[in-house]
C-alpha cells in the first residue's frame, strides 16, 4: 500500500489525473442525483413538451460544465484561461454559425411565447399546413397535400404567422360574382337557401351576405359564414359547388370577361 501512495508522491502527474478521475465519477453520480428530481419536476410542469426536453439537456450541460470546471481547479488548471479562451473560441463560432444561432434563439422565443403549438393549424408565406413540431432551430410542417416543410424559426419569428387554430370557431369566406342585370335581393335569398341546406354551417354567428365591390363586368358578392374548425374546408367547397348550382337554376348569371375582336 505503502509502495502505490509513493509511486503516486513521486509521479505528481498521475495523481492529479487520479484526482481528476475521482472528482469526475463523483461529479456525474451527483448529477444523476440532481437530474432526477429536475426530471420530475419538469414532467409536472404545465410547459409544452419541446420546452421540458429543451430545459433538461440545457440545465444537464451546464451541471456536467460544472463538474468538470471543479475537476480542473483541483488539479491546479488555472480556469480564468480556460473561460477566455472559450469566449474567444463562442466569439469566433457565433460569427460563423449566425444563422444557426438566430435559429436557436428564434425557437426559444417560439417555445416560449407560444404563438402557435403543435397540431395548430398555420399560414406561413405560401405554406399552410399542421404543425408536427417545434424543434429548436426549424418548424416542421405538414401541408394539405401531406407534405413536410421545414421553416427555419428566424424566419418565424421574423413574419407574419397566421394561426388558423385559435377558438373553436372558423369563419369561412366565399367571393363570387353576378351580373349588373341580377337583382341582388335575389341573390342574397339564393344564396341564403343554400346556406340554410348545410347543417354544418351554424347560425350563430349569423351568415352574411354582403355586396362587396363593383366590378368592370358584374357585382361582387361576399358571403361570411361560421363552422367548427374540423369543418373549415367542407363549408368552403360546399358553397363554391352549391352556390354555382343554385345560380344556374335560378338563371343568375356569373359573368366574365368578353373580348371583342374587330376584324
């Protein structure tokens, strides 16, 4: 015994790498230990999921740095050296990776503020689509033609994002055009008719039908109505198809732009 604390006197090297080691397996069982109460206090928390997962590797990294730190300085590593050059070298990588960075940062300002969550429904740019995740540099998507689009957070937190998600409610619009010669009181009931037919499309709030712009060729009419958010895109459709029929039975005309060709 007495032959291996001399061989460790006189190796001064070996003993603080020994030193290190111990502090080491020490350092990672005591965070083990912390990280375990950590967990289940994140997992009670009423914070989305992506946030949880994100705080727990944040607060784990910056224990382990810790330990480690602690390591060095009982060995005599002089740590002021070592916290510079790791700013100097964060400097140096924060300018290669600003992008990556502006990412980072933008996902933590989404988890946060929670502007949309995972299952809303959004309009981004040319995108709209669910969302499947937030992650902590890009946002994926899902379109309507089951497509997955990755968005780079900047640019999320950077435009305009419509959340198509929030309330139970969804007000639905349609846009359609009559001629100057239909009369509108008609046309409002036509449509009115159509409306009623559709139980899907709910009476409170009440539909709308409202004449919106005089065009060159005919009357534009604006028709508001009101339905749960599942059923968005069934009362679009339906009274796209349904309003177009009713029309042509009702010898309403939908004009169009003619060209006249003189010869």
């Amino acid at each position: 015994m007495n032959q291996i604390f001399d061989f460790f006197k006189d190796h001064a090297f070996l003993s603080k790498l020994l030193i290190f080691l111990i502090i080491i397996a020490v350092g990672v069982i005591a965070v083990k230990l912390i990280l375990i109460p950590v967990k289940k206090i994140l997992l009670k928390a009423k914070i989305d999921h992506t946030v949880k997962t994100f705080t727990f590797s944040f607060v784990k990294i910056a224990l382990y740095t810790i330990v480690v730190l602690i390591a060095l300085t009982n060995v005599g590593v002089e740590i002021n050296s070592i916290i510079t050059a790791i700013g100097a070298a964060t400097v140096a990588a924060s300018l290669a990776l600003q992008n990556t960075l502006s990412n980072f940062v933008s996902g933590v300002i989404l988890l946060m503020t929670k502007p949309f969550t995972a299952g809303d429904l959004i309009e981004f740019g040319s995108f709209e689509g669910y969302v499947e995740s937030i992650r902590i540099f890009f946002t994926t998507i899902r379109t309507f033609d089951n497509k997955m689009v990755k968005i780079p957070n900047s640019k999320l937190t950077a435009d305009s994002v419509v959340n198509c998600s929030i309330g139970e409610l969804r007000r639905v619009k349609n846009v359609f055009s009559v001629s100057y010669d239909d009369n509108i009181t008609k046309v409002r009931s036509v449509i009115l008719d159509v409306v009623s037919k559709n139980d899907l499309i709910l009476t409170d709030p009440e539909p709308k039908v409202y004449v919106s712009n005089h065009l060159d060729s005919g009357i534009e009419i604006t028709v508001f109505t009101w339905g749960k958010q599942e059923n968005y895109f069934s009362i679009l459709f339906y009274m796209e198809e349904q309003v177009k029929n009713a029309f042509d039975k009702n010898n309403i005309n939908i004009p169009y732009p003619h060209v006249v060709v003189k010869k």
